[in-house]
C-alpha cells in the first residue's frame, strides 16, 4: 500500500470551502420517504450474522404477546359475569369458578409479558446490528466515492450523517420494534375481539378512526420538511464546529472569533427553529387523538347501556368492550405520539441513503469489446515509469474548462518540474495521472498502457505522494512512517528511512523515539516535522514514480537542502513530478513544465528556459527580486 493510495480515502483539504466552482451540495429533501422508511428493513436482512431469523422470532413473540394480552379483558368479563350472576341466585358466588378464571387470566398476563420480554431482548439485538451494518457501509461507501465527491461536501456534513444520522435512525427502529409494532398488533387483535363480543360497538368505534387518521396524516404533513430541515442544520452546524475547532488557532491569531459565534449563533438558532417546530407541530397530534378517543368512550357508554338493557349484551361484555375501546384507542395515540419520531428517523434515513447511493468511483475498467464487463488486467511488477499525456483535456465543470490539449512525454527516471502561478493546473496534472479525476478528454498511458484500463489500486501501488498539506493518524511515529506499507514492516527499514529523509535526528530527541504516539493532528511536532515524516512515509514505500507537491515547502532551509539531497539519491532511477513555488528547488529538474491556464507554455532545463527569457524567467526575475529585497 503507498502513501499516494490513502490520500484518496483521506483528502488533505481542511474545511468545507469547494475547490474551483464546485458548487456547495444542496441539503437532501425526502423524494420518496414511504420507500426510505422501510429501507432499514432490507438493509437488516442483510446483516451478518443473519438477521432475518431474529426477525421472525421477534415478530413471533410480538404476536403471541399481543395475542395473550386482548384475551385477559375477556376473561376478566366473563369473571365479571360470574359475579353478577351469583350474587342473584340463592347459592351465592362460586369462588372457586371465579377463582379459577382469575388464575387464567393471570397466566395469561404472565405470559404475555414474558413474551413481551423476549420480543424487546431481540429487538435490541436486530438494531445494533442494523446500525452496525449502516456503520459498516457508510465507511466502505466512503472509500469507493470519488474525491470530487468530498470536494463538495463539509466534513462535518459526512461526519454528521455517519454518526448522529446512524445513531437517530436505529433509536427510530428501536422504539418502532419496541412501540409500534405492539400498538399494530394491539390494534389488529383488539379489533377482531371487538367484532366478536359486538359487532355494532365496533363499527361504532371504527366509525371514528378515519377522522384520527385524517388528523395525523394532515399533522404530519405539516411537520415531516421540519424534520428534514433539522437534521440539514444539524449537518452543517457540526460542519462549522468541526471547522472551526480544526482552525481554532488561526480563528484567534486573525480575531475572527465574534464572526465564528455568530455563525455558530445561526446555525444554532435554526437548528432551535426547525426542531421547535418539528416538535411542536408533531406533538399536536397526540391530544387530537384523546380527544377522539374520549368521544369513543362516551359513545360506547351510552350504545352499550341501551344493549344491556335491552338484554342483548351482558354487563361483563360491556365491561370487556370498554376496556378493549381503551386498548384500542391507546396504541392509535401512542402511534400518533410517535410520528414525531418516525419522521424524525424517515429524515435521517433519506441523508444517510443519499450517502450510500451517491456515484462510486468504477470498481473496475471496462473490457474495450464489452463495456458491460469489467476486467483487471495484470499490471507490470514494477512499472517502468513512462508516461504520457495524449491531448488530455479536463474540466471541473463542463462549462469552464481548465485543461485543454496537453500532451506531454515523460520518460523513466527523469524529473519533471511543474512550475506556474495558482490556479495555473499544477496540482491537477498529478491528480489526473493518480486518477483522482478522469479525464475528460484523450488519454494518460503508463508503460504504454491506458491508466483508464488499470484498477486504481494497481495504478496508485507503484507512486508514492507527499503533499504540502501533512496528513499523520494517531499512533506511534513508527507507524505513521510505516503506514504506506501493507503488513507489518521491520523498524530497520522505518530508522532507514527516516534516516534518508534527516527525520531520524528529531524523532531520537522525543522521549519515546519512535514509539512515541502522536495525535491526528500531530499537534506535538513542528511543521517541518510532520512534513518530515510523511517524506520518510513516501520513502519507505519505494515507489517507481514519485510525486512531489510542494513537498519542502513547511521546513526550514538548512532542512530544505538535506532533503534535497535525499530527493537526488531516491529519484536515481525513478519519474518524478515536482510541483514547486520555489524554482531554487527544481534547478536539476530533467524537464521544467511552465504552465498558465491548464496549458504548458514553456518545457526546457533551467538554463535553456532563463535564456529563453519568457514566462520562467519572469517568475525566476520576480523571485529573485523578492529575496533581495527580503
């Protein structure tokens, strides 16, 4: 594994700022929320281990559950038949039958909790997994996207959705396999013992329940975009922190801290509004439906009383049949209650799906005779290094182009220098050769070969990369320097490299040496430091083409001029690509590269080019002219 391999999982741009008009992700809207509110289901049945068996157990448990619980008010009815009947006949009460009946419905109590029980145990076991399978693709999701994806999205955004969205949707679930589903089977076996004890009481409740549905439908209409526009806010609020905490110090140095509370203070105050209201408009619904089911109640005394009077009903069943009303009236509130739940989990369902169903990067190059058919072709064991540009054209957006016609032969072990003003293509050139981006235009061939026919892991194993920006994980220095090689790697040829590379005298100097443990920020080491370190990292991977942007760029130069010599020894034999600002760095270069405007004006050594007193030597002149100045 070489360095140039992590950073397309690892982008070394710091905060959410697009590059060159890429224009900011709009936040995701809910296009089809009834599909995205089952999705959690599919994605459950195909957890490991198998989840679907859980699944019927659990279902299983609900119904025995519910099944047990809507026989108890029927059997506490017929107790109470018992009663009223005894107390009119000369031999009294049986005790006994009425006391065998409450031992019946004891049991069943019993057992309808125990099975309540099972149900909740399972259903926190198919949750974590669900969330633990959300985890799982999310980040292999991230590996596979490409890096224009990430050069539109915050990273709190990605953080957000990976995290708090992940952590909404399986407490939605739990409380849906916990609530939801015994208020559904609730309602589903209350109703067939009400149509059993009297079907007139029923359809007198029933007759109520499309104005409850109506109701909460209406409610939740109104409140789901507030939903959507929350866990949105939430995303970028956590966007901002996350920036602003990674550029705290400079937030400081530049007094920009007023500006940052006050962004935050917006972000903060429509997160407030938008859950207000989400809450809020949500809540509504549960004391609309006790209201209805409050005018059940007075419906069933008044029918019910005519039916025992007119002796087509007993007391007992009217008994039963009020406490089934409650039963059903209940879990139709507590779902109503709920809705503020499901849609908040509905919301964070649509973000994550968005995640997972963006763009990938091709798994694979097509076959040129079926473009169907994806193929891996075996790559050389060690490239030679050849490479070339054929009328490459590139653009980040289709309407401005940036790159146009660049055609350009490199050959192995030589030294290309890439020198420009900003925005001019440098960097772009090298991520088109690391298919960081495809080209939109001609081809880039290595060893003669379509880098568009080669897997980018087999393209990108054979080049190693250091970047101006330093990019260390939290870990021993040791590891940080061995991350580019796959496996474990012997700590001689970690010293090696580290010595080659001049980082070996400041890592002796640490307390630990190299099984000194820094943080993801390397917040513990200097700048040239940290640069030193990843040089070493790029070094030990011994790559056949080596790119260099900026590289020097954050040591000093009695440093700058060791690594210079190191860079001389490890490019013997290997294609570079430097990417410099500082032309004093490239003066051996094999070939310059001049470019403005995506385009290379002017390629030469550094004296044919100063002699050529063109767009180089303006850029040596202005150089030069600074350091005297200095």
């Amino acid at each position: 594994m070489s360095t140039a391999r992590t950073a397309s999982a690892v982008p070394e741009r710091r905060g959410p700022a697009p590059q060159r008009g890429s224009p900011a992700r709009p936040p995701p809207h809910p296009s089809n929320a009834p599909w995205t509110s089952v999705r959690p289901a599919s994605v459950c049945c195909a957890s490991r281990p198998p989840t679907r068996p859980l699944l019927l157990v659990l279902l299983a448990a609900g119904v025995a559950a519910v099944a047990l619980a809507v026989l108890g008010p029927k059997i506490l009815g017929h107790a109470t038949d018992l009663v009223v009947a005894g107390a009119t006949r000369p031999a009294g009460i049986d005790f006994r039958a009425v006391g065998e009946v409450l031992a019946l419905a004891l049991a069943v109590t019993a057992g309808s909790a125990l099975f309540i029980w099972v149900k909740l145990r399972l259903a926190v076991v198919v949750v974590q997994r669900v969330g633990r399978r959300l985890r799982e693709q999310a980040e292999t999701k991230l590996a596979r996207l490409p890096l224009a994806y990430f050069d539109k999205q915050p990273r709190g955004e990605i953080l957000s959705r990976t995290t708090n969205d992940i952590d909404n949707i399986t407490q939605t679930m739990q409380q849906a396999f916990g609530q939801m589903l015994r208020a559904v089977l609730t309602i589903v076996g209350v109703l067939v013992m009400m149509f059993w004890i009297s079907p007139l009481l029923a359809l007198v409740v029933l007759a109520t329940v499309p104005v409850s549905v109506l109701g909460a439908v209406l409610i939740g209409k109104r409140a789901q975009p507030q939903f959507v526009k929350q866990w949105a806010v939430t995303g970028k609020l956590n966007g901002h922190i996350e920036e602003m905490y990674t550029g705290h110090a400079l937030v400081k140095v530049f007094g920009r801290r007023k500006e940052a509370v006050r962004t935050f203070e917006e972000h903060n105050e429509a997160l407030y509004a938008s859950s207000f209201k989400a809450q809020f408009i949500s809540g509504v619904i549960q004391p609309a439906m006790s209201f209805v089911g409050n005018l059940n109640y007075v419906l069933i005394a008044v029918v019910g009383g005519l039916r025992v009077a007119s002796g087509s009903l007993s007391i007992g069943d009217v008994q039963a049949f009020i406490q089934y009303s409650y039963e059903f009236n209940g879990p139709i509130t507590q779902v109503a209650a709920m809705a503020n739940l499901l849609q908040s989990g509905v919301a964070s369902a649509e973000r994550v799906f968005d995640l997972l169903d963006a763009e990938e990067e091709p798994a694979a190059p097509a076959s040129p005779r079926d473009p169907a058919r994806p193929v891996r072709p075996v790559p050389p064991a060690r490239p030679a290094g050849r490479v070339v540009f054929e009328n490459v054209a590139f653009r980040y957006e289709p309407a401005r182009p940036l790159i146009e016609n660049l055609t350009l032969k490199v050959e192995p072990g030589q030294t290309v220098a890439v020198v420009g003003p900003t925005g001019a293509g440098k960097t772009t050139l090298v991520n088109l050769l690391m298919r960081f981006y495809e080209v939109t235009g001609g081809r880039i061939t290595l060893d003669g070969t379509d880098i568009a026919a080669m897997t980018r892991e087999d393209l990108r194993s054979g080049i190693g990369m250091v970047l101006q920006d330093t990019w260390l994980f939290g870990g021993t220095i040791a590891d940080n320097i061995a991350y580019g090689v796959a496996g474990d790697v012997p700590r001689e040829r970690v010293v090696e490299a580290a010595m080659a590379t001049y980082a070996d005298r400041f890592v002796r100097t640490l307390p630990d040496g190299y099984d000194t443990v820094i943080d993801e920020e390397g917040a513990n080491l200097s700048a040239g430091e940290k640069q030193l370190l990843t040089i070493a990292r790029a070094f030990l991977t011994e790559p056949s083409i080596l790119i260099l942007d900026e590289a020097t760029s954050s040591v000093d130069t009695r440093t700058e001029v060791l690594i210079q010599r190191a860079m001389n020894s490890l490019r013997t034999g290997r294609t570079s690509f430097v990417i410099a600002h500082r032309l004093s760095t490239i003066r051996d270069a094999d070939v310059i590269l001049v470019m403005e405007n995506g385009t290379i004006v002017e390629q030469g050594t550094h004296g044919e080019l100063l002699a050529a007193d063109g767009a180089y030597a303006r850029l040596h002149a202005s150089q030069f002219a600074a350091a005297t100045a200095a």
